[in-house]
C-alpha cells in the first residue's frame, strides 16, 4: 500500500507533472526551440504508448511483485533528462513500429470511429424511437 502511494507521487511529480510544465515553458517561449518541442514530443508519445499499454494490461501485470517499483524507475527512466530515455525508447521501438504499420494503423482507426459512430447513431435511435412511441 506505501509502496502504490509513494509509487502514484513519485511518478506523478517526474513523469507527468515536471513534463507538463516543460512543455508549457517550451510552447510559450517565442520562437519554438524546435529540437526541444521535437524532444517533448518524442516523450508525450511514448508517454502515451506506455499508458495505453499499462491501462490495457494492469490487471494482469499489477500482481506481479515489484509492480510499483518497476513501474516507477521505468517512468523515471524515461523521464529524466540525465538517461535520455523516451528518446531511446521511441527511436528504436515506437518509431519503427508506426513507421512499419502506418497504413494497417490508419485503416484500423478508420475502421474503430466509424463502428463506434455507427453503434451510437444505432442505439441513440433506439432511444428515440423508445421515447416517441
């Protein structure tokens, strides 16, 4: 229990909090510093690649010991400057990927919104028809 809390802080402060803050001062300064916004950018997507994965995939792997632990150092390794890790991460896992399955990726997005247009457009009518009859 100490450990998930101490865990939530840790990663909230470096991985998500001190970021954010980074990527305001970088989008206020004018001009852009290019390489840093391409160096936050880098960050927010693997950021985001590890979220989706961890949301997808925590009630299977949280049980694992060491869970929080393992989770907070590899936050900390991809955020803080000293290790450079997001930009390891994302030019030698994330950037192949997409660049490999670009297509099959977009085609499926496509694919997801419209089913999801589609069931809602299906079950908003059905309220509807519900409601006046």
């Amino acid at each position: 229990m100490f450990m998930s809390t101490a865990s939530r802080l840790l990663s909230a402060w470096f991985a998500f909090l001190l970021p954010c803050f980074s990527t305001f001062k970088a989008l206020s300064r004018r001009p852009l510093s290019e390489p840093e916004l391409h160096k936050l950018a880098m960050y927010w997507a693997v950021i985001g690649a590890f979220v989706a994965f961890e949301y997808l995939a925590e009630w299977t792997i949280s049980w694992l010991p060491f869970y929080w632990e393992i989770k907070t150092l590899f936050l900390l390794y991809l955020s803080l400057p000293q290790t450079q890790g997001s930009t390891y991460v994302y030019t030698t896992y994330l950037q192949p990927f997409f660049a490999r399955n670009e297509a099959d990726l977009d085609a499926g997005i496509i694919a997801i919104q419209r089913n999801v247009v589609t069931f809602i457009q299906g079950k908003l009518s059905g309220i509807w028809d519900l409601f006046w009859t």
